[in-house]
C-alpha cells in the first residue's frame, strides 16, 4: 500500500465511524468487488464486511457488461451479505435495499433520486449508479451475496453517452453535489444497516415502490436484445418483480434477467 493509499485507509476508518461493519478490505486497485466480496464470503467474512476499491480494473455490470469507473471520481464498494432464514425466500429484494439506501442516503443533501428498476439509481432521468447482486452457492446452499455498487460522483466517472447503453450523470453534475465519497459511503451504508431489519416487511416494499422511476408511464420493455413490448408500470411483487401492464391486458410480473425499460416519448 502506498503512503497515499494508507491516508486514504485512515480517511475511511475515520468516515465510517458508528457504523459496524463484519470485516473491511481497501484496496486501491481491484479487478472487481463484486469478486473479491464473493471469495472473501465464500471464505468466512461476516455478514455486512465491506469490499471498497478506488479503482477496479474488471468492475462489471448486469449481463456481463463493463462498468467503467475512474480513480477518485467514482464510489465503487461491495458489501458481503449473508441473508437469513426469513431473507432467503426474498433474494430479489437485495437490488432494492442498495438502490433505495443510495436514494434515501441523496434525500439528506436534497437530492431526489429514483430506481429504474431493477438496479439503476437516476438523477434528473440519467442514471448515476448502478447496483450489482451476485451470489456465491454451494448447489442448493448460499454461502453469500454480493450487494456492489458503483456510484458516479464526479465528472470523471460519466461514460460519454456513446459507451453507456442510458445516458450518463454523475452527483456533481445532476445536483450540483461536491462532497466527499466517503461522506456518502457512510449515509449508504448507514440505510443500508436501517433498512435491513424490515426487508422482509410490506413497508419496505412499499418504500422500494415509492421512489420507482416511471410508475404509472409507458415504457418499452426489452427482453433480450430483440424482443420488447409496451407496457405501463404498476408497481412491485412482493418478491420484487416489476408489475406491469400491456394495452388491453391483464397484470404480468417481470422477473430479473436480461431486462432492460426505457421510457417512451
Ligand atoms: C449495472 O449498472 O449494471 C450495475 C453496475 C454495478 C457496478 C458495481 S461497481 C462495484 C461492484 N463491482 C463490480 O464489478 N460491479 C459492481
């Protein structure tokens, strides 16, 4: 580690104060967090140990795609959840509890963030982070999750709008918003630790509900690369599919995959 990086170490532990972590790995270069949080699980570390990188050579996001980020204008962490009993039935909750303590985290410097389902946080109609589950099993046992996320927070870390599949934003840029990444490092995961105890609970899915992007619009729901329909959002399953609504029919869930909305008009 070097002297920059060991700074950089103390600044964290001093930011993440009063907030109890299992375990904590900093690193100023990583492939990927998601990686190393899903090995370091599959390897004991407590539930809620976190896996932070200033840059990630590999950070990948849904279906294999890449998540560009830059040195120390992005956010890029991964935390190693290990869900119980009463959880386990309700895995696709997970995207949520990470989309929505970054959007309740935002509200506390004014900002009004929303998910686009399943895993994107918006500011102003352009996403600013991303959110990643990925889970470690041994056949029908999980070992753990890997809840990551990759926040963009300064104008470095915005893809041009040609390499991004949704057109980019960062904090500085959408809100005006110049704080320090570990300042919001500390407000995620300080919901995080909120909201865990009541993912299981109809209230969490109605707040996951609330800050949804496009309830009540029509949007184009692609399914793979070549199928698509329209449809209007209703809303959240209880086991966090997106209900939906095609012209003239009845409700159908979504469930994740390879799906991606986007907004008509
Ligand atoms: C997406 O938008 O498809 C999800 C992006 C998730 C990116 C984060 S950055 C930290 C963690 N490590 C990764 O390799 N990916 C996630």
């Amino acid at each position: 580690m070097s002297l920059d990086s060991n700074q950089d170490f103390l600044e964290l532990e001093t930011a993440l104060r009063g907030i109890t972590l299992g375990g904590l790995r900093f690193y100023p270069e990583l492939g990927s967090t998601n990686d190393e949080a899903l090995s370091w699980g599959t390897d004991h570390a407590p539930d809620f140990s976190l896996v932070l990188a200033e840059k990630q050579t590999a950070g990948r996001g849904r279906d294999g795609r890449k998540w560009f980020s830059a040195e120390g204008s992005s956010l890029t962490f991964s935390l190693v959840l290990r869900p119980n009993s009463e959880e386990r039935p309700l895995l696709g909750r997970f995207a949520g509890l990470g989309a929505l303590a970054l959007v309740r985290a935002l509200r506390s410097w004014n900002v009004e963030a929303r998910i686009k389902w399943p895993n994107d946080v918006l500011i102003g109609g352009r996403k600013a982070a991303g959110i990643l589950i990925e889970s470690s099993w041994e056949g029908e046992q999980l070992h753990c999750l890997a809840l990551g996320m990759g926040i963009n927070v300064r104008e470095g870390s915005v893809p041009p709008d040609a390499q991004a599949l949704f057109p980019a934003t960062c904090l500085e840029r959408a809100a005006g918003l110049k704080l320090s990444r570990f300042e919001l490092l500390h407000a995620v995961l300080n919901q995080v630790q909120e909201l865990r105890p009541v993912l299981t609970h109809e209230a969490f899915l109605q707040a996951w509900q609330s800050a949804l992007a496009y309830r009540g619009e029509m949007v184009r729901i692609w399914q793979g690369q070549q199928v698509s329909f329209e449809a209007e959002v209703l809303g959240l399953a209880a086991d966090g599919a997106l209900r939906v609504r095609k012209p003239g029919c009845a409700e159908e869930d979504i469930h994740f995959g390879e799906v991606h909305l986007r907004p008509l008009g």
